[in-house]
C-alpha cells in the first residue's frame, strides 16, 4: 500500500506517516518495503492489525452460544 493510503487508514497525517517510517523504517510495527523512492507497506500485516478483511473475503463470525 502507499504511504498516504496507510496514513490515512491509521487516522494520522501523512508528514507524520513518512517520519516515523524515516525514523524506523516500519510504520506501526510494519517493515516497510522500498523499491527504488518508492516506500510500500504490506496489506496483509497492516489489514490483520486493523482487523480488515482482505479484498475478497468474508469476514468469519463466530456464534458462541
């Protein structure tokens, strides 16, 4: 995912995204991914931590009775 896709998933602003990445080089506890200038942040990891079905998928519900 870009960088201002996952700002604004997280609810911070991008300036902030890109400097905790510049600081870490993880956002959220997520490595990031850079080709080139290009910064990327797996989907996958940063879907499971917000508890986001993939593109796809539907969610599971557990009935606990």
């Amino acid at each position: 995912m870009d960088v201002p896709e996952v700002a604004e998933l997280l609810g911070i602003s991008r300036p902030h995204c890109y400097q905790t990445i510049s600081e870490t080089d993880s956002v959220a506890g997520i490595s990031v991914i850079r080709i080139g200038q290009r910064i990327k942040v797996p989907a996958a990891p940063l879907r499971k931590l917000l508890g986001i079905a993939a593109p796809g998928q539907m969610s599971r519900e557990v009935n606990v009775s």
